[in-house]
C-alpha cells in the first residue's frame, strides 16, 4: 500500500517505544470526553491526561450521537469511567454554516446531491452542549454518580470554557 508508507513508516517508529503492551482497556483517570473530530483538538494533552487514561470518542460537532451513548454506557459501566465531558469548540465548522449550507457544500465536492444526508449543523453551541450534558445525566444506564460537564474549547487560546 504505497500510498501510506509514510504513516506505516511512522508506525512502526511509534512501535519501537510502545508501552502499551497487555493494557487492561479501562480508563485509568476515570475519564470519558466526547469531542469533535477537528485536529486541532488533542483531547488527552488538554486536561492533562495520557494514552489509558481516557475513553475519547470523536466526531463531527463533538456530539452525543446515539454511538457515542453507547460507548459512554459501556464506559461508566464496564471501564471505570466516573467523569464524562462533552466538549465541542470555537470556529467550528458544524457551528458555523446551516445545515443547507453545510449539503451544499458537500455536494459541490462530491460531485453528487447530498440533500438526503442529516449532517448534524448546531445552530446554537451552549445550548446543544447543555442538550447532550443532559441526555448522559437522564441515561438509564448512567447512573446518577456520574459526573457529567459540558465545555466550548477555544481553539486559540487552548482554554476550556464550563457550560453546564
């Protein structure tokens, strides 16, 4: 696969030094974040974690989609999570164009309509944050000792802003 020796060559680096070997799989700071999938977004680096200390579940807007729910079910339930964040971010690409807008653009790249396709525009960031802070609270297999906290990540400053 020539088109990905560059990343198979840096793997294999990352593998000389890895120190991960026969991990239990648990999240080791009882730490669970849900976020965008923006690279300029390091999750763990952020809140001064590292690689096991933290179930990081990515994607676009940083949502609690019903994957995500399940994951942070299995998290709370089955790999020590205690903490869960929910984390969007400034200058967001799913916050800052409408729905419309976001297909539009989607179906100039692709060459093909993309009208069908939900793709998850937020029209007001604080309050979809404080929305999925309360769809893990209301969880029935959440329970209520979990604690559960929403943040906007200013992606210039790197500072993480407490909603809800």
């Amino acid at each position: 696969m020539p088109d990905f020796d560059d990343l198979l060559r840096a793997n294999r680096e990352y593998a000389e030094d890895f120190g991960l070997s026969g991990f239990d799989g648990i999240a080791h700071a009882g730490i669970a974040m849900v976020t965008c999938m923006d690279s300029r977004i390091d999750p763990l680096r952020m809140i001064g974690l590292k690689a096991g200390d933290a179930k990081i579940l990515r994607n676009p807007g940083g949502r609690v989609t019903d994957q995500a729910l399940v994951a942070l079910v299995l998290g709370v339930n089955l790999l020590q999570v205690r903490r869960v964040l929910v984390v969007e971010h400034t200058r967001c690409a799913m916050a800052s164009s409408t729905e419309d807008e976001l297909k539009a653009r989607v179906a100039e790249s692709a060459g093909t309509d993309a009208s069908w396709m939900s793709l998850g525009a937020i029209v007001d960031q604080e309050q979809t944050v404080r929305a999925d802070v309360m769809r893990v609270r209301s969880h029935p297999l959440i329970s209520d000792d979990i604690l559960v906290g929403g943040f906007i990540y200013d992606v210039d400053t790197g500072l993480l802003q407490p909603v809800s």
